[in-house]
C-alpha cells in the first residue's frame, strides 16, 4: 500500500484529516518533545503519574498533563481510574497504542545505525 492511497478521515480526528497527509497526521498525535518519550516509557508497563513524571525529570506538570490528555483523546493511551483513596490513577498504552510499538523500534534502531 502507498502513503497516498490511505484514506485519511478514517484513520484520524477531523482536524488532522483536512491535513489529507498520513504522515503530518501521525505526527500531530505522537511527535513533539514529550509525547515519543512518554510512549517509549509506557511500552514495558504502567505507570502512575507521578511514576512517569519521575521518569521524565524535565517535563513541567503542565506538558505531561497535556500530552497524556491528547494521546488518551487519540485512543493511543488508556487512563485507568481505581475507586480507592486516595485515588489512583495509571496510564498505559492502549490497544492502538501498542500498534506504534514498530515506529518506535524503528527509531531505536535508526538512532543506534547512526550512532555506530
């Protein structure tokens, strides 16, 4: 299949869609700073928020905040709320999440190709 032959409204929300280009569209949902790290993280478990800001030491709570809300409203990442005080919350890739995980192996290992 070729890039041009995917139809992208089925694929992404309205507002990317009129882009009519897979390619900005995957980057609207998972590129920036933050949102590849926070997928890179979330590919082994699941982690509380505070968990992840840990791991993410530079990331303000505003932009964490942010990208777990755009990638959870992309269906790329699930937020699991337990009923327990005090309440807990856990984020973790979502089914179509996990389909990016090929994206990310391929970076890993176009970084490393490089770095040889």
């Amino acid at each position: 299949m070729r890039i041009m032959d995917i139809d992208i409204t089925k694929i992404t929300p309205p507002k990317v869609a009129a882009t009519r280009c897979p390619v900005e569209a995957t980057v609207s949902m998972i590129g920036g700073k933050w949102k590849p790290r926070i997928l890179f993280k979330l590919t082994d478990n699941s982690y509380r928020y505070t968990e992840l800001k840990r791991g993410l030491a530079t990331v303000s709570d505003r932009m964490l905040t942010r990208s777990l809300r755009e990638m959870e409203l992309d269906g790329i990442v699930n937020r699991t709320v337990y009923a327990e005080v005090p309440v807990r919350v856990e984020y973790s890739l979502s089914d179509d999440g996990k389909t990016l995980l090929p994206i990310l192996d391929a970076m890993v290992e176009w970084t490393a190709a490089r770095q040889a």
